[in-house]
C-alpha cells in the first residue's frame, strides 16, 4: 500500500471516529486519564526530560499504558496530532538542508 492510500485511508478513519464526537470531548480527559497523564509528566521531568538517553523508551512505555485508557476518538486526534507533527519535521528537515 503505497503511502497516498495509507494518507486517504487514515483521514477517513479518523472522519469516522470523530463524526459522533466534537474536538471538545476529544481534548476533555476524564479523572483517571488526567492523573496517568499527570503521573508520566511527573516522571519524565524527574528522569530528566525528552532531551535524556532512554527517554523514547520510557515514553513509549507510557503511551502504552495511556492508549488504552482514551477513546476511539481521542486516540485517532493524538495520531492525526502525530502525524502533522512528523510532517512539520519533515518540512523543517527540508527546509534547512
């Protein structure tokens, strides 16, 4: 699947999965996913922050745990939230070189 499908594919599915909820209740974390959000922001600054070895390990571990606990809805904005970020770095990339 060359990456023009997988792009189109990935738009309609995130389409589906807000079209029954507003981008509101999609930022709106609930008690429990807010205090694991809390707890890992905690953590990360203990460790040292995003710039420490090891610190992509350690942060894929949390959105393991994180995923799990958002809606089909707040997952498919996190990865379309992903997905603009990697392009933006792409076009930085670009730009600079």
């Amino acid at each position: 699947m060359n990456q023009a499908v997988r792009e189109e594919n990935f738009k309609r599915e995130f389409a589906k999965s807000i079209e029954s909820s507003s981008a509101k209740e999609c930022l709106r974390f609930d008690a429990q996913q807010a205090q694991i959000l809390n707890q890992f922001a905690w953590e990360m600054a203990k460790f040292g922050g995003p710039q420490r070895a090891g610190a992509n390990s350690k942060a894929s571990m949390a959105a393991t745990e994180i995923k799990i606990l958002l809606s089909p809805a707040q997952r498919a904005l996190f990865c379309l939230m992903d997905y603009w970020i990697a392009i933006y770095k792409m076009y930085l990339k670009n730009c600079l070189h």
